[in-house]
C-alpha cells in the first residue's frame, strides 16, 4: 500500500526557467521517502541509533511527463 501526502510545489526546487524538473523531482522523492519512514517510526534520526543502519535509494523509477508549475498541490506518493 502506498504511503500517499500532499505537498505544495517549492520554488528552491526549481530549474533555471523558473519550473520544477528532475532535479527538484529528486528533492520530493527525498521527501516522501523520509515522511514514510517517520510515520512508521524508522526515520533517519532513530534508525542509527536503534539498528545501526540507514537507508539510500538504490533504485526509483520517475516518470516526468512535464515540469512542474505552481497552479496546485502535489500528490507524492512512496513505495517500501
């Protein structure tokens, strides 16, 4: 089951032209990813000190028909 939230587009996250590419699609990925881990209590700040482990993207998968614009929120969903 997916872990699904909603989130507004980010200026900092943008390319030169003013819209969000793949580089900013990378930073929400990141975002999405660490929510997850939180809401099930394996965040990066305890997974350290509780399991002696972290975790890093070895794979993903983006689909970027287009880049993204400011006219509404964002539907961010992850996979573990």
């Amino acid at each position: 089951m997916p872990f699904v939230r909603q989130d507004m587009p980010q200026y900092h996250y943008a390319d030169s032209d003013g819209l969000i590419g793949l580089r900013g699609v990378m930073h929400y990925c990141q975002i999405i990813h660490t929510w997850h881990f939180h809401t099930i209590d394996k965040g990066n700040d305890v997974l350290p000190q509780r399991y002696g482990a972290g975790w890093v993207y070895t794979r993903y998968h983006v689909i970027l028909n287009r880049k993204i614009d400011y006219s509404g929120p964002l539907t961010l969903r992850a996979w573990l």
